[in-house]
C-alpha cells in the first residue's frame, strides 16, 4: 500500500508482469452451462474462502472465470491455488482492466474482496454492467460511497449481497431463534461487548486496516459484523448514534512502557524484535510469506508493520449508545488488547434477561488456521425469566469458521435449491448500509463529540428484510416459556 496509488502501480508493474497478465477469453467446460460465473476482484487472504469454496465443494454449481488485483505476484498466487486443487486456472486482470474482465469472461456475479475503501468502485462498477455483486463486509466505509452504492443498485435493479457471515453461526442463530419465540418479551436494551485478544487484535494494527482512509477503522471494518447482529436479532435499524474513541494501546508510549526503545517500520528489519511479544514472523508462516513477503516487491505493502508506530489513526477502545427504531437501545464497546477473544451479549426484555458469551479461538488472519472458531467451554446462552429461576439452553453447534456460519453461508450462496430460511440471514445492501453507516456515525462522533442521526447520513435507503418479531400486544399474550423444551 504505503500510499502507492492505482496509476501508480499499474505504471511501476505493467512492463514486468507482462507475460504473467496477459488473458484470455474463458473457456468453458463442456457441459458446465448450468453453473454460475464468478469473477474475484481482491486476491488477499479474505479471498480464498471463496475460491476454495468454488473449486472444491460447489464445484458442479459454480465456476470461478477472472481474478483481478493490484498486486501482479498474488495474482500468481492464485492461480497456483486453482492449480492446486485441480481446478482450472482462471485468466488475471490487473485492477484497471475491471471492465475488460467482466466483457471477456461474462461473469454472472462479482465476488468483492478488496481493501475495504474501494468495495464501492467495484461495486457501482459491477452494477453498471449489469452484474450481481457479492461484497465482504463492511459494504463500504463513508456515507458518500454507501450513496453511490444504493443510487446504483437503484438504478441497475441487479443484487448487492453481503456477507454477514456470523448470522449463520449456529449458535448466533439460536439467539434470533429465542428472541422471534418471545421468550423474554419485548427487547428493550442490549449490552454488546466485543474483546479482540492481542493476537488478532493487535493484526489491525500490522495492516492496511491501521489507516482509516482504507478501512474505516474498527467501527466499521469489525463492528459492522456486531452491529448488523444487533440489528438482525432485533429486526429493527439505527436512528442515532453516540460514541467516543481512543487509541491509548498501540501506541509509541505503550511500546516504552514494554522496555522497548519505541516503534519501528516493520517486524523483520526490528532491531528490538526479539524483546517484541507482538512480533510477526513472516516467513515463519508458509502461507503469510507465500501471500504477502513473496509478493512485496509488486506493491511495497507490509504485512508485518510495527503496531506501536506513530502514524496509526485507528481506535483501539471504543464505546457507543445506539437508539433503534424499535425505541431500544445498544451500549456497545470495542477493544483491541484484551486477554480473550469473543462476544458477550445481553438482552434486557420485559419478560426476562437472555445472556450470550461465546469465546473465539486464538488466530492471526491469513496464517491458515480457522478464523473465528469457538472455545467450546467458553459458549454459553442462559436465560433469566422475571422472578423464576434462571436456566442454561444447550447451545445450537457448528464446526468451521465464524462460529460454523462460514460453510453454511458459503452452502447458501454456491449450492443448489437452498431451503428457505426463516431467519432470513441473506443480507443486501440496506443491510450492508445500516451496519457500516452505525461504525460510520460512530467515527462522525469521535471527531465531533456529538451525536449523529442516521438518516441524515444517506438518502433513499429502504428498510431491509428482516423476519418479523412478536408485536407488543402479542408479547403480552404469550404464556411465560421455557427456551429449553
């Protein structure tokens, strides 16, 4: 990244990697007319989950035709994935040939995978051409590019789906479950707690996502997967927001306090890496070296730089109190340098209380382990009906990813004849929109310290679909349940 621009890239890279990009009109298989296209735009970590999904299981419904990036070496190293999986490979565009992709390889759908702050021009752009876009959250980053989002969407009528992937988490879905059965009643508060432990936490800030002009910062690349949840649990959308954030961990004085001498560019020219505990060792991990120390010379970009460094512009402990439509309230807090990883949830109803702690397993993103399993001794879902004992309900499980929700997301996009869902967990971009626009306000609120109204941010956002939850009248109708029968 270090502010090298797209121009600038393709300019820096074009001549070398020639005979590398040079593409080719794609070739079907025979007989694969009944399987869906896709074209990858994005060739980092986040990306393989997708590609994997198509070239293994869904391989007899999807076919991935194009892969398009700034970075002429992980191109490469895609197409030896595809390789690698006996899958065959797909041509490679360079970013500004976007347009060229989608004409020569027809794509039903564009898989979005980018740097955060440029999903909207790949977004607006798909659409324009008259393609469905799949878009890795968050949707976007700023207001004005959740506008270009919904005024494209408006006008091409063709999708925009992003993926939530922690709806589709068993045990995050049983909690909609047990909130739709009415058995605590109308929701009128929720606490939200969401600890990043100092493995993934402090990775935030190695990467791209320690500027916001590329992520958004925390409130919106990380709490948009808790505030969508809050806004699916409860069907309901954020009208106003209030925040106030810091960064007092990652910090220059922090590194001082830890016996170092102060921050440094990166961990593998670190004179004082040995005496690091945030030290990351690139070429330690096959993957990260394959991915990113292997393909540095293409863009300049680290993956390993120095968490403590001065130019950091991110949060790393944020608070926020969110009013809903519904007249609910969140009080919701984000920290990046605790000792565990995980959520803790509470609703307040007007029948009981309904508890949620689920703790995540430790990773490093794009190191090859499962990102965000859970602990299972560190799940729990309890429920504490107004004056009666408290009980434990077993808590719905899943293997994999984001708490099992990966493969049953991925199951749902690439497979066949997906059953309906009552949860209604496919989310579009009204709910891509209302999940960043609350990270979004938030950051409007450090900078101002006052509050932000959510529809003064966007215009022509409709309401999503969200399954419908018991009306007042009918929540004081309901015999008093027991979630565990």
């Amino acid at each position: 990244m270090n502010e090298m621009t797209r121009r600038t890239f393709v300019q820096t890279v074009a001549a070398g990697s020639a005979g590398l990009l040079m593409t080719h009109p794609w070739r079907a298989a025979a007989g694969s007319t009944a399987r869906k296209r896709y074209a990858i735009v994005g060739t980092g970590g986040r990306s393989y989950m997708y590609q994997k999904a198509i070239y293994d299981k869904f391989k007899d419904t999807s076919e991935l035709v194009g892969l398009c990036d700034v970075n002429a070496g992980r191109l490469k190293t895609a197409q030896l994935y595809a390789e690698s999986m006996q899958a065959p490979q797909p041509p490679v565009f360079r970013a500004d040939e976007f347009d060229r992709m989608i004409k020569e390889t027809r794509p039903d759908t564009v898989i979005v995978t980018t740097v955060d702050g440029f999903h909207h021009q790949y977004i607006v752009r798909a659409l324009e051409l008259g393609k469905d876009v799949i878009t890795e959250k968050p949707m976007t980053t700023e207001a004005g590019k959740v506008q270009k989002i919904i005024d494209a969407q408006r006008k091409s009528g063709k999708r925009v789906r992003v993926t939530f992937n922690y709806r589709y988490s068993p045990a995050r879905t049983q909690v909609k479950d047990l909130l739709m059965s009415g058995v605590i009643g109308d929701i009128l508060s929720v606490d939200f707690h969401w600890m990043l432990n100092t493995h993934h936490g402090a990775d935030y800030f190695r990467r791209w996502h320690s500027q916001k002009k590329f992520s958004g910062g925390l409130m919106v690349h990380k709490a948009t997967h808790h505030f969508d949840l809050v806004n699916w649990w409860m069907s309901a959308i954020p009208v106003r927001v209030q925040a106030v954030g810091k960064r007092e961990f990652y910090t220059p004085a922090m590194a001082k306090r830890m016996g170092l001498s102060g921050s440094h560019e990166r961990c593998r020219t670190c004179p004082e890496k040995a005496l690091c505990a945030f030290e990351l060792d690139l070429e330690r991990n096959s993957n990260l070296k394959r991915l990113y120390l292997d393909n540095e010379s293409y863009d300049g970009y680290y993956r390993d730089r120095c968490v403590f460094r001065p130019d950091i512009d991110i949060e790393d402990t944020m608070n926020v109190l969110v009013t809903y439509d519904n007249n609910a309230t969140l009080c919701y807090s984000l920290n990046a340098f605790n000792a565990w990883e995980g959520m803790y949830v509470i609703f307040n109803g007007a029948k009981g209380r309904l508890e949620h702690k689920a703790e995540e397993s430790v990773y490093i993103s794009g190191d090859g382990t499962v990102q965000g399993a859970l602990k299972g001794d560190g799940v729990y879902t309890r429920i504490y009906p107004l004056r009666q004992p408290a009980y434990e309900v077993k808590v719905w499980e899943g293997e994999g990813g984001h708490g099992g929700g990966d493969d049953v997301m991925l199951a749902e996009i690439f497979g066949s004849n997906a059953p309906a869902d009552k949860y209604q967990r496919s989310a579009d971009h009204r709910s891509g929109a209302y999940s960043c626009l609350t990270g979004i306000a938030a950051n409007k609120c450090f900078r101002s310290g006052k509050s932000v109204a959510i529809p003064s941010l966007v215009k022509n956002l409709a309401y999503p679909d969200y399954p419908a939850m018991p009306t007042h009248e009918q929540y004081l109708g309901m015999p008093a349940k027991d979630a565990r029968a």
